[in-house]
C-alpha cells in the first residue's frame, strides 16, 4: 500500500526560517498578551477603568450600535389594539422559528378584520436576526434598542407575550398608520361640518 500523499497546490504559501523556528513568534505574542495586561492592571490599581468591562446589571453599555436589534416591541393603533393583522408573515420568515401567532375575527373591523389572539416570542430560542421586522407589511412589529433581560432559571419565563410587547415602551407612531373607523371625524372630507 501507497502512503497518502498531500496535495499540493501552486499558490501553496511557504514559511520562512524565522516563522518555522516559531520560539520568536511565541515570545513576539507573549508580549503583546503581557502589554495589555500590564497596562490594563495598571489603570486598575491607579483607579481607572481598564479593560472595556461593564458591571452588568448596575451599569450597561453606552456602545451599543443606534441600530441594535433588542426587544421586540408590537406598535398600537390609537385605540390601543396591536397594528398586527395576524398574517403570520413574522412567523413565516423567522429562520429559528420561535414566534408563534393565534389569529382572531373581528367582523366589526372593516379594514382588517383579522388581528392577535395569542402573539408569542420564544427568547431562548430567538436570535435576534430582525427579518420578523423587514417582512411586516403593517409596521406592526419593532425592536427596541435595549437588550431583554434574558437570564432566568426557567424555559417558561423566556416567552414574550403580546401583553408585554404591547405595555413595555407602547409605541404608536407607525410607519403605516391604521386607518380610522368609519364616522369619525378624521374620515370626513376637509369643510364639511362635524
């Protein structure tokens, strides 16, 4: 039997003599390891924050991107209900699978009879990729900057209910605003007595 033979290829990079002694590059890396540890228990010792580190939960982090992707947050029509019309289209899309919606009849709404029963988000499961706010066709669904607060010592407490994405910062100001009901005053033509 033939020994196994490597294959080679012909942009194959080389090593020089000083990188396969490998003794300086392990002492090159060890300095720069001792540096910042030096540097860092230095400002420490003299009372300076060191490392970037953040004594969770008595501070937070102030460097967290304007755009963070954090707790699902439901938008309100101005009668207070969710903007969500059920159309599942969140659920459809969630590459981890961890909403869950129960949708409802109202015969007496008009513009979108359907609307929430159940609206349930599975945060141990979530990961916060944000394609549930892209695919909503209402602006019924947002993410808010703050980060939940996800440690718990039970599966349960993790989901996130449709009371709680509605009462945690209630937002209202939708993109896509639900139109109003039939006789109100916003319905009628502008001149026209109310």
């Amino acid at each position: 039997m033939t020994p196994y033979k490597r294959k080679t290829y012909w942009n194959q990079p080389t090593m020089t003599w000083w990188e396969r002694a490998y003794l300086p590059e392990i002492l090159r890396g060890l300095a720069i390891t001792s540096g910042v540890f030096l540097r860092n228990m230095g400002r420490w010792i003299s009372g300076k924050k060191g490392a970037l580190t953040t004594y969770y939960p008595e501070e937070t982090r102030a460097d967290y991107a304007p755009i963070n992707r954090g707790k699902h947050v439901l938008t309100q029509r101005p009668d207070g209900k969710p903007q969500c019309i059920a159309c599942n289209m969140c659920a459809t899309v969630c590459p981890a699978k961890v909403i869950e919606i129960e949708a409802g009849f109202d015969p007496t709404d008009l513009a979108h009879p359907k609307f929430p029963l159940r609206f349930e988000i599975d945060y141990s499961r979530c990961i916060f990729c944000g394609l549930c706010v892209e695919a909503c066709p209402e602006d019924a669904i947002r993410m808010a900057k703050q980060v939940p607060n996800l440690p718990s010592q039970d599966r349960h407490d993790m989901w996130l209910t449709l009371d709680e994405m509605l009462t945690w910062q209630p937002q209202s100001d939708v993109a896509k605003p639900y139109p109003a009901a039939p006789g109100t005053a916003q319905e009628r033509p502008p001149g026209e007595p109310s």
